[in-house]
C-alpha cells in the first residue's frame, strides 16, 4: 500500500514542476488508457485460469455486486458533501465545519 501511494506522490511531484501542453496530455491519456486495459487484460487472464474462482463466481459476483453498488453510493455521497462544502466556502458563505 505504502508503495502504492509513494508511487503517486512522485508522480503529482513530477507533474507538478513539468510544464505539458496540450499533446503531452493526450499523449498521458493514450498511455493510460494502454495501461488500463492491459490490466483489465492480465486481471481477466488471472481469473480464467483460477478454477476455484470459476466455480464460485455466482457467489462471489453477487458480493462483487453489492460492494460496487455501495462503494458508488458512499463515493457519490462523499464528493456531494465535500463539494458543497467547498463551494459553500468558495461564494464566501459561513463554513459550518
């Protein structure tokens, strides 16, 4: 996890004191989207080759299902709050926090 984050945080230091215009950003976004399907790609070939997660995943979708809902639901509610908390705070108003 730790490196997870390191990860990132070199990133936003690099990103931060690079100056990119508007081809280095779609050539970013061409890239990460490479990356990401190469991923969804390696994660589908790991779970094709998992017999035992063959045979569950009626079991093990219906949780999947149910953790995504709830993780969408909780994300909304929490970019809802904080936006309005900012914006609150962005027209001048009083901050209740």
């Amino acid at each position: 996890m730790i490196m997870y984050l390191a990860v990132l945080v070199v990133g936003c230091l690099i990103g931060s004191k690079v100056a990119m215009n508007d081809g280095h950003h779609q050539k970013l976004a061409s890239i990460q989207s490479i990356a990401l399907y190469f991923l969804l790609f390696i994660m589908g070939a790991k779970v094709g080759m998992d017999k035992d997660m063959l045979r569950s995943f009626g079991r093990i979708g219906l949780q999947g299902t149910i953790i995504a809902l709830f993780s969408v639901l909780f994300s909304i509610l929490g970019v809802s709050v904080v936006s309005k908390t900012l914006f609150k705070f962005d027209r001048g108003e009083q901050n209740d926090l």
